[in-house]
C-alpha cells in the first residue's frame, strides 16, 4: 500500500511539474518570438523609412546629370550595412527594375524567423515606399543571442525540475514513512496477536486519527484478550469436567461389570448372590444420582428463580430438622442464628443450598467435638448468609477449584462418600440469584462459606 501510495503520488507530482514547465517554457518562447518580432518590425521600419528617404534625395540630387545612379545608391547602402551590422543587423537592397521576370520578381515576404550557420535571424523583405518603390529592402536582424537565453533559461528549468523531482521523491518517501509507520506497527501488532502473544498493545501518542484508531485497536485487542482467555478457561473447566466425569463413573462401572460377570461364571450360595446384587444396586444408585445431579445442573442453567419473601427463621428451623439424624450419627453439634427475619429467593432452591453446605460441613467434621453453625444477618444492605464448620478444612490451592464438576479436594475419597456435584449445584444456585459465594478456609481449623445476596426484590 505504501509504494502504490508512493507511485500514484510521485507521478502525479511529475505530471503537474512537467506540465507547468511545458506551460512555461511555451509561454516563454512565445513571449521572446513576439518581441523579437515588434522589435523586429520597428527597427526595418524606422531603417527602411530612413533609406528610402536618402535614396529619394540622391535621386533628386543626381537625377538627370548623368550619375550612376546604381553606384551612389550602392555607396549608400555600404554606410548602412557597416552602420547597422555593428548592431548585428544585415541589410540587402534589390532592385527590382534590373531582374528580368524569367529570373522571377522578389514579393513582400512579411516577417519570419531563418536559420543560417547555427545563426538565428528575423527577416523581413518589403518594397521601398514611395517612388523608389522598385526597390526591395531585406532586412536580418540577428537574434540568436535572445533565442540561445530563453533556451538556456528552459534548460536551467528543466534541470531544476528533474533535482526538485529527485528531492520530491525522497521527501515523498520520508513523508510516507512517517505517516505509515502508525499502520505497519498495527500490522505488526496484529501479526503478534494472531501468533498468540494477546497481550501486545500499539502505543502511538498524539490525538490524530491514527493515535484514535490505536485507541480502538487496543481496546479490540483487550476484549480479544480476555475473551480467549475465557475460552480457554471454558475449554479448560469442559476438559476437567470430562476428565473428572471419565473418573467418576469408571469405578462404579467397573464394579458393576466385575460383579456381574462373577454372577454369570460363579456358582454361589444365595448370601453371595444377595450381596453381590446389592453391590451392583449400590453402584447403579450412585451412577443413577450423577445422573439426576446432571439433569438438575442442565435445569438450572438459564433458569430465573420464582422469588418471594422467605422467612429466615422458619428456614434455619426446617433444615435443623432435616439434617438432624446425620449430625446425631456423626456426633456433631449444630447450632444456627439469625438477627434478620426475611430475605428474597425462591424458597426450594436456597433450602437445598444450605443443605448441601450443611452437609459438607458435617462430612468435614472428624472429630468429636467440632461444630456446623448456620447464621443469617445484614451487612452494607445485603443479606449474607454463612455455614462455618470446625472441621478438616479446605487447602488454599483447592479453593478456586471446588464448585467444579466432580472436583475432589481428597483424591482418595471414594465414590460412597459423594458425587462431586454438591457444590456446583450450589454455584448455580448462587449465580441464577445474582448472589455471591465466598469460601474462607484454613486446613485443620474449618471452613466458612459466606452466601451474600442483595436486599432488593
């Protein structure tokens, strides 16, 4: 783009160059012609007033005594032609009364411009006036001096216009460099953004159109940034959950595979069978929850809850009572609290958040005198609920990672002790409230998830 721009350009410079000296030039040798022609016209007039006049009074003088007449008028013209050709000016009487008409009689030729032995000359040939009429006057006024200084000043031009064009097509280029400069670190800019350096931005200073098209670029290149990292995230969480969901129901169909085949080969007493198709439930059940917690998950996707006002209290109370054989069995004490009374949600959905945090709290407890509390208060107008546990607690490097699909904080849990599905329930319970989840944890102290909700309807 930049050498066509400079092509086109620099052309067009030469065309108007060339052509305004072409202007010039003609313009300046018609000028020079046109005075060399007045001044031509004045001085035969003002020469062959003045010799027709000495040529009349000679023939006045000596006409009829017998004179050559022919020899004074040659004598006359010598004075003329040694006059006048010290001003570079040759003169030539003819007379016409001595030239037969086979040798051809000489006619007024006007004015013209001869060339002779490299010489330029302007000639004019006219009869005398008056009597002596039959005499012709030939007139040659050299003025190649005059041509040879308008050829001198249109060459002086010309060479003028070929270093000006030299020196144009350098500033051209520099011209351009500078202007394209913007657009080649654009280009370059965005050659590396598309080798996967995303964080290159174009830096131009000023407040011209390219600094506002760098402007506009970047801000491009941010959102191009960050929304392939958001796929890459995305990619990321697919190929976990893929990875994690591979895992999850391997063993529990390994299982299943291994016990039926053993039925199938295996001849064995009726308590064998009976436990053997008790396992094969077990697992189908566990694969038959990953199943509902996935449908469930695919159901709240793009779901808008049904709010309405929940009394808190009631809420703590219920869940309290639900979760209350599970906190006898594992020996934990479970307390709850609330300074407000009533907050915005749909009633289900946020009675099944709080008792999957419940829960996990409770299995995060291994020890005899650890604790699960519930509390609802206000904090800056928003209604913050929090589950604290005093249990095993959660590694920092785990907690940006535990709302994932089938993510396992213990590697070695097995399949009995949970889905892995929990707490993305969880997440997208939050998310389809516009809620906040925040996870405070340290390991061997316990775990406290805060659920922050707005106060508007």
């Amino acid at each position: 783009m930049r050498l066509k721009t400079f092509l086109s350009t620099y052309f067009l410079i030469i065309i108007i160059l060339f052509s305004s000296l072409s202007i010039v030039s003609i313009y300046l040798n018609d000028s020079q012609m046109n005075m060399l022609r007045e001044q031509g016209e004045r001085d035969f007039q003002r020469i062959s007033t003045t010799l027709a006049r000495d040529i009349a009074i000679l023939y006045g003088r000596y006409e009829g005594l017998g004179v050559n007449m022919a020899q004074e008028v040659n004598s006359l013209m010598v004075g003329y032609t040694r006059y006048y050709g010290a001003h570079n000016i040759a003169l030539s009487l003819s007379d016409k009364s001595n030239i037969s008409e086979d040798e051809g009689l000489p006619e007024n030729t006007g004015i013209s411009f001869v060339q002779k032995d490299d010489r330029h000359f302007v000639h004019i040939g006219a009869d005398l006036q008056g009597d002596i009429n039959f005499y012709r006057l030939d007139f040659y006024s050299d003025v190649t001096e005059s041509i040879d200084n308008v050829q001198n000043i249109q060459r002086i031009l010309l060479i003028f216009m070929i270093m000006f064009s030299i020196v144009a097509a350098f500033a051209l280029y520099l011209i351009l460099a500078r202007i394209f400069k913007p657009l080649d670190i654009v280009a370059g800019t965005s050659r590396k953004i598309a080798d996967e350096h995303y964080s290159e931005r174009i830096y131009i200073k000023g407040n011209n159109e390219l600094a506002t098209v760098a402007k506009d670029f970047n801000r491009m290149a941010e959102k191009i940034e960050k929304q392939i990292y958001t796929l890459e995230a995305v990619a990321d969480g697919k190929q976990r959950f893929i990875d994690n969901f591979a895992h999850e129901i391997r063993t529990p169909l390994t299982s299943i595979y291994g016990n039926a085949e053993y039925l199938q080969v295996a001849s064995l007493e009726e308590g064998e069978h009976i436990q053997l198709t008790q396992s094969i439930m077990n697992k189908t059940k566990h694969m038959q929850e990953i199943a509902n917690s996935l449908l469930q998950l695919a159901t709240l996707r793009n779901y808008t809850p049904k709010k309405s006002e929940i009394n808190i209290p009631t809420l703590f109370e219920e869940i309290a009572q639900t979760i209350n054989g599970t906190i006898e069995e594992c020996d934990v004490s479970f307390v709850f609290k609330s300074s407000i009374d009533i907050m915005v949600g749909q009633e289900d959905l946020i009675k099944s958040l709080l008792l999957n945090l419940c829960y996990n709290g409770i299995k995060a407890c291994q020890r005899s005198n650890d604790s699960v509390s519930l509390e609802a208060k206000q904090e800056d107008k928003n209604v913050v609920l929090s589950v604290t546990d005093t249990g095993i607690g959660i590694p920092e490097e785990s907690l940006a990672k535990i709302t994932e699909p089938f993510y396992r904080v213990d590697k070695s849990r097995s399949p009995g002790q949970g889905i892995g599905l929990g707490l993305t329930l969880c997440k997208e319970i939050v998310d389809i409230h516009d809620a906040k989840m925040i996870f405070e944890s340290k390991v061997g102290s316990g775990t406290t998830v805060k659920l922050i909700f707005t106060a508007s309807r």
